[in-house]
C-alpha cells in the first residue's frame, strides 16, 4: 500500500459541508477525472487520519443503460427475426438471457464484454489493526453518479416499486420479468423451428413487451446523456465513511482493520466493487471467513433499511448480518427499526462480494411512498434536498452496528 504524503491535514468539515465541497466539482461519472477528483478529496481527509491509501485502477463499460439498451433491444430485434428465422431468433433471445442473467449476478459478462471499456479506479483507503488482525470490517461506497431518465421521475417510480398482488411478490423485479420473458420467447421460437407449435403473432408481442419497455426507457436515458449531482446517491455514503472513520478512531477494537473503499463505477453497474472482488478473492487478501463487507448508499433520503439483492431472484443476507441489525434495532427503542427492503431492479456495491460468499449488506434509506430513496437518479439529488438529520440518524446506527459486528 502507498500511504500518502505527510500534508498538512484538512479541517473537518460536517457531513453535509463535505456532500456540498464534492457536489460543486461538477459531473462525476465513471472514468471521468472529476469522478477521481471526489475520491482524491475524500482521500485527503482520510490520510489526516492515518490511513494508508492505495489506489487500484480497473476498466469498465461506462454506462448501465446503454448496456440495457443493447440487451434488451436485441431481445425485441430478435422477435422479428424470429417471424422468419426461428432458430436464429431462439439463439439471440437465449444469448440475452443468458448473459443477463449472469451479470445481474455479477458472475460473467458476456454481451457487455464486447463493449468499449474505460479507466476508472477504486480508492483503499485502511486502518490496520494495532495488533494481531482477527477481523476485517469494509465499508464501501461509491463516488460517481448516475444518469437520469424518464424511468426516474418519482411518479413513475411510486407505480413501479409498488407491491403487486399477494403472491406475485417476484413481478416486482422488472428486470427478472424482462429477462424470463426473454428465456420464454426463445423456447417459443425454438418449437416454432421445430415444428411443433408456431405461436400467433400477437401472442409474440405479448411476450416481448417487457423486454421493448426496458429498452425504450433505457434508450430515453441514453439520449438524455445527463448526469444527476448524486448529492444522496451517493455523496452521503462517501461523507458517512469519513465521518465514521473520525467515530471509530478510538473505539474500535485493536485486532480489527478497518478499511474503506470509495469505490468507482457503481453506477455502471458496480464495476469497481466486482473488480475489487475479483482481485481480493484471487490473491486471497480477503476471505470471507474474516471480512465483513458494509455498503452505505443513500443515507439520507427516507427510512433506513437494509437491502436484500438479486435482481431475478433473492440473495439471502447472512444470518450474523440481520442478528446484528436486530440487536442494534433493539438498543436504540427511540428509533424506528432498520428493516429489509426487497431491491426491485438494480445493484449495490455489496453484490459482487455477497454472491462470492462475503457477509455483505447495505445500509439505504427508503421513501415509504416512493419505494426508492428521495430524488432517486434524479437532477433534485442535491445537497440542499438532503436532511440533515437523517443522515446523523444514518451514520450514528452504522457506527453502532460496525462495532457490534468488530466486537462478536
């Protein structure tokens, strides 16, 4: 690890002034300098505090929604093909399928590989145990910020988050519906090939209708080309991370390390965080039988929760993590209780290092009659949107729970 220059060390700044030193470097999306700009000024403050800096470059895609855009597209392109040429339509609607299925997974990328990468990087920033290390807490949390688009707008978002009918829970994964309707069109297609049952035309275009939706809004975000502040999403996880670095100086147990990832490229897709796993797993310089791994992304916009991931089908969270989160809830009676929150498209950085066997979690807060955070992707994600009390109310419940989980 490089550990940064002896400085002289920033003032601290609160939460909400750091959100707002950030906010005004501009447009910071994945690969851009102002996305490293937000990580360099974190990092700063960070090495005050003795922390070893270390900087881990990686490539990747620069936008989730023209990725979508080309899977889902090609999905609703192969249906017409598939009039003609049913065999050819089943391969492509199999090949979206497919790698959708393992990238909405984190575990392979196969359309998406063939697009152009670019340079970003995560930021390390550790406290090393003062002793012998028995345990590793990492908190992560992303510097760059998201597009917008039509999707956003909090009405609709209210209509797409809502709870459909008792038993048909899963249909609130958009992104799980488009792609099983996908795997659906390319059996279809294939029996059509085989002779066995052509489907009528109208029913193919029943079948296709999600997949043409999420390419259309996909396609709205991409021509839009324009970036949110990310004051919530995700500049208060960021401000959460320093402020909790100052909190656990002195409290938190000697034989822990604690490490921090400002990480970059979550907004494309959690680029830098499956890098990053990818990397630790290979070289074993984490395990998960010694590291826990805390995501906090949007720590001031509703009710704190605790998210469960997986966009077409659950991934559990370990049962160490919710028992924490329970007895933490139970200290603190004055406050309302951190529940799970079902995610119903999308990914945190916690993903990569859960589906490789990580206890891994995020901390988001929740507006109840949106089901999203406030401003979610929005251009009002701002700081002067952000309550400041929320966030207080966000970072001081992790503070309690990173010490619960670096005591057990």
């Amino acid at each position: 690890m490089t550990a940064a220059p002896h400085a002289q060390a920033p003032s601290r700044q609160t939460p909400l002034e750091r959100i707002r030193a950030i906010e005004e470097l501009g447009r910071r999306l994945t690969g851009t300098p102002t996305e490293k700009a937000a990580q360099e000024l974190l990092g700063r403050e960070l090495a005050s505090l003795g922390y070893q800096l270390d900087w881990r470059p990686f490539r990747w895609s620069q936008s989730l929604y023209a990725n979508l855009m080309v899977h889902f597209g090609l999905a609703a392109l192969a249906t017409g093909v598939g009039l003609t040429a049913p065999f050819v339509g089943a391969a492509l609607h199999a090949l979206v399928a497919l790698s959708y299925a393992l990238e909405s997974n984190r575990r392979a990328l196969l359309i998406r590989s063939l697009f152009p990468s670019i340079h970003s990087q995560n930021l390390l920033a550790t406290r090393p145990a003062k002793g012998t290390r028995r345990k590793r807490v990492v908190l992560i949390a992303h510097s760059d910020a998201a597009y917008t688009g039509l999707m956003f707008h909090p009405s609709l978002l209210t209509v797409a988050t809502k709870q459909p009918p008792r038993g048909l829970g899963w249909f609130k994964k958009q992104l799980g519906l488009a792609t099983a309707s996908v795997a659906v069109m390319a059996i279809v297609e294939a029996l059509a090939g085989a002779g066995v049952w052509s489907a009528p035309t109208w029913l193919r275009g029943v079948i296709t209708i999600p997949a043409t939706l999420t390419f259309l809004l996909n396609l709205d975000v991409v021509l839009r080309n324009r970036v949110v502040p990310g004051a919530g999403d995700n500049l208060s996880g960021c401000t959460g991370c320093v402020e909790l670095a100052y909190r656990l100086e002195e409290t938190l147990p000697d034989d822990v390390e604690l490490v921090i990832v400002i990480s970059g490229a979550e907004e494309a897709g959690t680029g830098g965080a499956l890098r990053l796993a990818e990397q630790v797993m290979k070289t074993r310089e984490w395990t998960p039988q010694d590291t826990i791994v805390l995501g906090l992304d949007g720590l001031a916009a509703g009710t704190l929760r605790i998210l469960e991931e997986g966009e077409l089908w659950p991934i559990p969270i370990a049962p160490s993590l919710k028992d924490a989160v329970k007895a933490e809830n139970d200290a603190r009676p004055d406050q309302p209780p951190v529940t799970t929150y079902v995610i119903p498209s999308g990914a945190t950085d916690a993903l990569p290092f859960l589906v490789r066997g990580f206890p891994a979690v995020t901390l988001t807060c929740i507006d109840p009659v949106i089901g999203a955070p406030r401003n979610y992707h929005w251009p009002t994600d701002t700081w002067r949107h952000l309550d400041p009390a929320e966030l207080e109310r966000s970072i001081a419940f992790a503070e309690g729970l990173i010490l619960r989980l670096a005591r057990a």
